[in-house]
C-alpha cells in the first residue's frame, strides 16, 4: 500500500514538474515579445556626408515578403525606412521630389529636399524614405516597376506615414519648484510613427500651487 502511495506521488510530481516547464517554455517569448523598440532618431542622429549612408545608418530595418519584379514571386526582402526631416518641416513630395537624391515624381526633374539635422534645423515631417533589396536576388528596390527611375538603384523614395501606424508616447510630468508657494509643472507627450519611429514630441508647461497634503 505505501509502495503505490509513493508511486502515486512521483507521478503526481513529475506532472507538475512538466506543466511549470511548459509554462516556463511559454511565457518566456511572451515577455520578450512585449519588449518596446520605440526610440527617437532624433535623439542619436549619425550625420554622414554621403546622402544614401546618412538614411541607412539612421533606419528601421525590417525583414517582410514582397513580389520581386526580378524573381517574378513573391520573395523575402530587406526593408529600410528613415523618418524625414525638412528645414521647414515640410515633406520634400510637396514640392514633387520623390527620391533621395532628389529626382521629382516625374523620375527626371531634380527638385528641393531642404534636408538638416534632427532636433537642430531639421523637423519631423510626417514622411518616411523608404528602400528595399530582395534577400534572393539582390537587386535594390526591386518591388518597384523595372520602368520606375528607383528600380535597382541605391536610392530611397518617399512615402507618407500612414496615420493607422501613429501611436502615442507614455505621457510623463516632471516638477520644478518656483517659490514657497508654487511649482512648474512641465508634461511631455507626443506620437510617433510606428514604421520608422519619426517622432513628433510635444510640452506643457503649467504653473501649479504647492498642496501639501
């Protein structure tokens, strides 16, 4: 009787054992999956005195399937997206650019891109540049029509920042006292694009009255 009542024991505690390591072996990309990339470009920018260089250090790698033009299938491809900054603010496609090395949207008439350097005269513009290669034949941008000026070429095009990727930053206030009787109160915020992390930040500032309790 004892005999069977151990027996019993070891195989009630060798199930448990296997169900907290399934639960283990679960949870554990669960958590890593919640992990936020988030982060502000604008905020370790690498200036680069060759135009295609600057936009590829500075961008959002991805890795998604595509049709190929080259391979004539739908293929795996390496996707770079870079937030633009303008001067003024304003995306360089209101003024017909559609690459990076300014070539218009007619794919022949150079225009304006009015580029700078992030968080010092340059601003985020609600665009993005964009780039791909086919991680099967290797041809840059070869999602694009073989008759589009961009096809095969080392350069990126502009593309909006669709409005159902923009999402919101933890909104945060920090304190600084004035006088005996009141505080600043500063709250920062803003949205950010979830393709390429193009952030537009956002601060207010309020003059607040101590309560002590």
């Amino acid at each position: 009787m004892t005999v069977h009542k151990r027996s019993r024991s070891f195989r009630a505690l060798a199930l448990l054992l296997a169900a907290l390591t399934l639960v283990s072996l679960f949870a554990l990309p669960a958590s890593a999956a919640q992990e936020d990339p988030y982060h502000d470009p604008a905020d370790h920018w690498l200036p680069s005195n060759n135009r295609t260089n600057e936009l590829d250090a500075n961008a959002v790698v991805t890795h998604e399937t595509m049709v190929c033009w080259s391979c004539e299938r739908s293929t795996a491809f390496t996707i770079w997206r870079t937030p633009e900054y303008a001067r003024d603010g304003v995306t360089a496609m209101t003024r017909n650019v559609k690459y990076s090395d300014g070539t218009g949207t007619d794919e022949k008439t150079p225009g304006v891109i009015l580029d700078g350097i992030p968080g010092k005269d340059a601003r985020y513009t609600g665009s993005h540049w964009t780039k791909a290669c086919c991680d099967t034949c290797g041809v840059l941008n070869a999602n694009m029509d073989p008759h589009r000026y961009g096809y095969s070429k080392d350069v990126y095009w502009l593309y909006d920042c669709a409005a159902e990727f923009t999402q919101t930053l933890p909104e945060t206030a920090s304190y600084a006292c004035e006088d005996g009787t009141y505080h600043r109160k500063t709250t920062a915020g803003g949205t950010y694009c979830g393709f390429c992390y193009g952030t537009r930040k956002t601060n207010a500032s309020t003059l607040e009255r101590h309560d002590l309790e």
